[in-house]
C-alpha cells in the first residue's frame, strides 16, 4: 500500500516529511531519536475538528439548543466515532509508525491511536493548505457522522443520560472511580461507576483518558440499570395481573353469594 492511496480516501495532498509526522506515535519517536511524532498536529487537527464540526451543527440544526448541540459534537468527534473513521474510511492501519513494543500489542487497531491519526491527519491538512482545505476534508470525514449522531438518544451524553437513568429509578447519584496504568507513551485508564456510597459497582470501562474510560463505565451502568428497569417492570406487571386476577375472584365470589342469599 503507497501513501498515495491513503492521501485519495483522505481526498487531499499531504507533502511526504509532514504525512510521516502524522502517521508517527511517540513509541516510534522514543525508539528512533530526531523522529518527530504526530501529538503537536494531533492538538492542532482536534482544534479544527471541533471548530467545523462546531459551526456545522450550529448551522443545521437551528432549533437545538447549546446543551442538545455539545452532546452531538461530543459524540461526532469521540474516540468510538474517529477509530471507525479511521478503520472504514481511512484505513490508516497499516500506514502507522509504532515502537516495537507497541506494535506488538496491536497498537495499529487500537481505537486511541487511530483517533489521534485522524485527528493529526487534520491538522496537517490545515498546516499545508490552511482552514478551507481543512474544512473541506473534515466535511468529507466526518458528515456521515454528524448527521447520524443527531438521530441518538442517550449515547449522546452516557455520563448525563446515567445519572438521569439513576434519578428515574430513584437510585442515587453514580460517581467515578479512575485508575492509570502502563507506560507514558502508552497509558490506559480504568473507570469505574458507582451508585451513590453503597460501592455498587454498575459498569467499568477502560479508554487513553480518563474522561473516556468514564463515558465508557456510564455506558456499562446506564445499560445495566436500563436491564435491571425493564426486569422490575415486568415485575410489577406481573404483580398487577395477579392483584387484578384475586380481585376478579372476589367480585364473582360476592355476586355469586348475593344470588344465592347468602
């Protein structure tokens, strides 16, 4: 695969030193001394993905509000949206510059580098051609997306939507607990949601910060506690049936009685 083919699902041009940039995570750099890596175009590129895709729910949906619009931002340009930008669109994969220790781990399919890419990919884009070119390829990867995201219901915002969940169910507040581990170049947080301080763990979830290891664990917990609703539900319909069912055979047994004289 030549980079020519990357460059075409990207739909832009890129000059060679610069795509190497982009394409480098810190494990290659820390490997090979005077390699630059992509984290300066990576904050650049997140920057400019989050002023378009900004501005394009600012235009589209003129009825939301500034809540409604953060929540679909949130989720358009979230590490789960990006890596699928990056494994379906891109297919940046193969084209990564990893440590050795970090390839061997998969580091090529992991969903927060693939993020980084596309993110860093952006932020060459607008080194070389400024921000209507940039603009151009963020429409180009990320519209799909935006407009899907307006359609979501509470994977828009799963830490709201949890604690929201929790106050129907008339459970208390869920907070977070977050631990780190692994190298610098290669930290993974681990987040756990807990209801209230009973120290019920409801969900855990795992991501390269910690606010995506927490979106994660509030996934877990608000499907958790969405299950554990429906079970009471269907609880308390059963009860009803059979409430109504014993108060049917009373009613017929007093009729019955008042036919015969009793």
């Amino acid at each position: 695969m030549t980079a020519n083919v990357l460059l075409e699902a990207l739909g832009t041009t890129i000059e060679p030193d610069l795509l190497v940039e982009a394409l480098t995570h810190r494990s290659f750099s820390h490997e090979h001394e005077g390699a630059k890596n992509y984290e300066r175009l990576e904050f650049l590129g997140d920057a400019v993905l989050e002023l378009v895709s900004t501005e394009t729910l600012y235009k589209v949906h003129p009825d939301m509000n500034e809540g409604q619009l953060a929540k679909m931002r949130a989720k358009a340009v979230s590490e789960e949206s990006l890596s699928k930008i990056a494994r379906e669109k891109l297919h940046v994969g193969p084209y990564i510059l990893l440590g050795h220790g970090e390839a061997e781990q998969g580091g090529a399919d992991k969903s927060s580098i693939l993020c980084d890419i596309v993110e860093s990919l952006i932020g060459a884009t607008f080194i070389q051609h400024g921000i209507d070119e940039a603009r151009r390829v963020v429409h180009h990867l990320v519209d799909d997306t935006l407009a899907e995201v307006a359609t979501e219901g509470p994977a828009l915002d799963w830490k709201t939507s949890l604690t929201v969940k929790a106050h129907e169910m008339g459970l208390p507040d869920p907070h977070y607990q977050t631990s780190v581990a692994g190298p610098e170049y290669a930290l993974e947080f681990t987040a756990r949601a807990i209801l209230g301080g009973g120290g019920e763990v409801i969900g855990v979830g795992t991501g390269s910060s910690k606010r995506k290891a927490q979106l994660a664990a509030a996934e877990m917990g608000w499907k958790a506690l969405d299950s554990r609703k429906g079970e009471m539900g269907g609880k308390q319909n059963g009860k009803t049936h059979k409430s109504h069912h014993r108060s049917h055979r009373k009613s017929n047994g007093g009729t019955q009685d008042a036919a015969q004289g009793k």
